[in-house]
C-alpha cells in the first residue's frame, strides 16, 4: 500500500516509516504539513494519508481544510499525541478514517489499514 506519513518529530517518523516498509509498504515521509500538501501535489497520490495533527509550517488541521477545498479524498488516519474528545469529533467530522493516539498501537494501526486495502482503486478492474 503507498503511504503519506506527514509527522514533524523526526524519530517517530523514521521509526513507524521503517516497520511500515518492514511490512511491505511504500511509504513518502513529510516532517511538516507543507512538504505533506506538496508531496500530494507532485507525487501519484497515496492510498492512505497518516497525518499528524500537530505540526509546524501547515498543521494536520490546514492539511485536511486545503484537501477538502480541493475535493481530494484520501482515507486518512490521525495520529495524535492529543486525545482530547472535541479533536476527535472535528476530526471525524471532517471525514478522517481513524483518530488514533500517541503513543501508536503499531498492531492497531495495521489493522486500520488492513480495513482501508478495500478502498484502493483496483487497477485490475476493466
């Protein structure tokens, strides 16, 4: 599966980029919203967006605000160090997949995008 991971703090996003490859996927890394909002625009598109919420230059929330201006749907799941309930429901209401909290469930997060595999357009459809 090609992935978008958008994370600012440098370790955790090598660290999860690194078991996701382990795990066969193709991943694109973004250290901040900007270079995230780029990527989309000058890469063929991921079929999932894992994105930070707190980020520097464009954060998680400016991210998901342009994409929807843009009508690009992409199954996106947050990744946030803040579980706060109000967050949760923005993010929801905004059409994310999953809000999923810091520290990662690794296990959990495969889950999600075991359940999102579905959604990729099959290439081998006529």
């Amino acid at each position: 599966m090609r992935l978008l991971l958008a994370e600012d703090n440098a370790l955790n996003r090598d660290m999860l980029a690194r078991r996701l490859r382990r795990r066969g996927h193709e991943v694109l890394e973004a250290a901040d919203g900007a270079l995230a909002l780029e990527l989309l625009r000058t890469q063929p598109p991921p079929e999932v967006l894992l994105l930070d919420l707190d980020m520097p230059q464009v954060d998680g929330w400016g991210v998901l605000q342009i994409l929807r201006e843009q009508g690009l749907i992409i199954p996106t799941l947050i990744l946030s160090a803040h579980s706060l309930k109000d967050d949760r429901r923005r993010a929801l209401e905004l059409g994310v997949s999953a809000y999923l909290s810091k520290p990662l469930d690794f296990e959990e997060l495969l889950r999600y995008l075991e359940e999102l595999r579905p959604l990729r357009p099959d290439s081998s459809a006529v």
